[in-house]
C-alpha cells in the first residue's frame, strides 16, 4: 500500500503545472472560497453568508464545498477560488512549489476534531491501534496528518504500525467505522458526537485538549489577490471577523444557523456537538506566533513538509495577531 504521505506529496506535484493562474482569481466577478468538507468549524462562514454579513460588507461570495482537501486545493491551485480552507502543512508544500499563498483566516483557534474508536474493540488509547486500520478524508488532508502524529506519540510508527485509508467526507468516515470498515477514524464535528451518542464509538483522542498547533479549516489566499482586490479581500476578513463575534455574542442565533446549515442533522446531536466545539472558535481571526511556529515545527519533524517559514511571510498582514 502506497503511504498519503506520499501520495500527497504527488498529487500535489501533478497540480502545481500552472500556478500562474492563481494571479489571474482577482478578476473573478465574485469571491469564491473553496472549503474541503461541510463541517461545523465553518460556522463564520455559513453566518456570514446566512445572516447577511457578506453583503453587508459589499463583497460577493460564493462558497464551494469540495469533495476533501485535495480537490478544494487544486481549484485554488488552477485560479478557479481566490480563497481555500487549507493550512499548514498544504501552505508549506505549495509554497515550496513557488504557489502564491499565505494564512489568511483562522476560523477556530485549535483543531476541534478528534479519533475515536469502535467500541466493540474495546480500544483505550491510541497504542491500541496498532495492525489497525484509521479512517481519514483524503491523502495529506488534516485528518491524515492528525492521526499520523497522534500515532506517533503513542510510541508507534505511522508508516508500518497503522494503515491510513482515506474514504472521503463525515459521512463517509462515520459509516467505514460503523460497519467495521475502519477500526478508528480522526473526525470532526458533527460527527464525532454521532459516533460517541449513537453508542458505536468511544473517545481516544480530544484534539484541542491535547494539541495547540494547526486550525480546523483555516483560510488562505494569495498575496497577488490582496494586492489586486484588497477591499474584497479586507470585507471578506471583515465580515467573517463579524461571525465570529455573532457566535460569541449570540450562541442560540448561531446554533439556530448550524441547525438550518445541517437541516438533516439530528437537533439534539448537532446541539450536543456545536457545544463542544464552540469554545475552539477562534476570538477575532488570527493566527498567534505560537500555533504556527509549532504547526511548522511538527510538520516539518514529522516530514509532512520540507521546511518552516517566517510567521510573516506566511500570514496575511490582516490574519497577524
């Protein structure tokens, strides 16, 4: 079996042929933000765009959701979004391939997701899975990463003690550890709180309790946008700087979003797991030094990408704390 990590690595080298395009966003008539998944950590922007506040803010956007990280990163990469959920280590990789991109928009401040298990293993801790099988979303995506570390700091090796397999969306993911596709899965919400209430899966992991580094669906954009379309770049940050404090001021009107974003969602599971990742949302936006400095630092000893980068070279002037 082929590792993602190496297969991250070359299905990126296969999209960065023509990273020029990326300059060529700007002239898009809206702002388009291409996001991986649907998931809670989205929250700002399904606010922003449910109660107004794009508009608001005089800026056009249109949001995509992609079938997992590495379509969502070849539409950024191919000039089709301006903006896209990815952080580091894809930030890392591409700008290692002279792609255009910096940190543009934390949506939470640490990674709300977490590996659960099937309950009908009897697993208790992250050294358990060793010959099992752990359900991510894509190749290189965070989920993949997250649980190759977490592996790691169980005393395991990812590469030989554990096999990856990557099986798409929440949906999917939930449904290989329900049927016993998959011995564990890194998931986020709300998924995680279906697995644990439905009686399935037990917890092996809580992400944020563990871990200050990366940011669950962080936003990044070119320097090449922001230079060409900065007030449409400036009102996108705005606006969504503007959820952020809708969600901390008002939590039943952001539930009552989650709720009509993820109509088919069971209320009581969707309310159960909006309040566990509610205290991870980022308080205005930024990146602090710290979570990147350490997210480069594990990505680059865990190999996921080939070197660290000065924090402002990497952030968006508007993202630095």
């Amino acid at each position: 079996m082929r590792k993602l990590t190496t297969i991250a690595h070359a299905a990126l080298a296969a999209l960065l042929c023509q990273p020029a395009l990326i300059s060529q966003a700007a002239l898009a008539d809206s702002v388009k933000i291409a996001l991986p998944v649907a998931s809670l950590e989205s929250m700002p922007i399904y606010i922003a765009q449910t109660n107004g506040i794009f508009k608001k803010h005089n800026v056009d956007v249109d949001v995509i959701t992609s079938r997992g990280g590495g379509e969502a990163m070849k539409s950024y990469i191919s000039g089709d979004v301006q903006i896209v959920a990815t952080g580091f280590p894809e930030v890392g990789l591409m700008r290692a391939h002279n792609v255009d991109v910096e940190l543009f928009f934390a949506q939470t401040s640490r990674v709300p997701f977490a590996m659960i298990g099937r309950k009908d293993e009897n697993l208790k801790s992250v050294a358990d899975l060793k010959g099992k099988t752990i359900a991510v979303t894509s190749p290189g995506s965070l989920t993949a990463n997250l649980a190759r570390y977490f592996v790691q700091q169980a005393g395991l090796d990812p590469d030989k003690d554990v096999s990856l397999v990557s099986v798409g969306g929440g949906g999917e993911i939930l449904g290989a550890l329900k049927s016993g596709k998959a011995d564990a899965a890194m998931l986020f919400e709300p998924f995680v709180t279906i697995g644990i209430q439905q009686g399935f899966a037990t917890m092996l992991v809580d992400v944020p309790q563990k871990l200050d580094a990366f940011s669950s669906s962080p936003l990044s954009i070119s320097k090449a946008f922001i230079e060409k379309s900065g007030k449409d770049a400036q009102g996108v940050f705005d606006a969504l700087a503007e959820a952020l404090a809708y969600i901390r001021s008002d939590p039943s009107g952001a539930l009552d979003v989650a709720k009509k974003t993820f109509a088919n969602a069971d209320p009581a599971v969707l309310s159960a797991a909006y309040d566990r990742l509610s205290k991870w949302y980022s308080p205005n936006g930024k990146f602090t030094r710290a979570n990147v400095d350490q997210t480069q630092k594990i990505s680059v000893d865990m190999k996921i990408m080939p070197q660290a980068y000065p924090y402002d070279e990497v952030v968006a002037p508007m993202a630095r704390e």
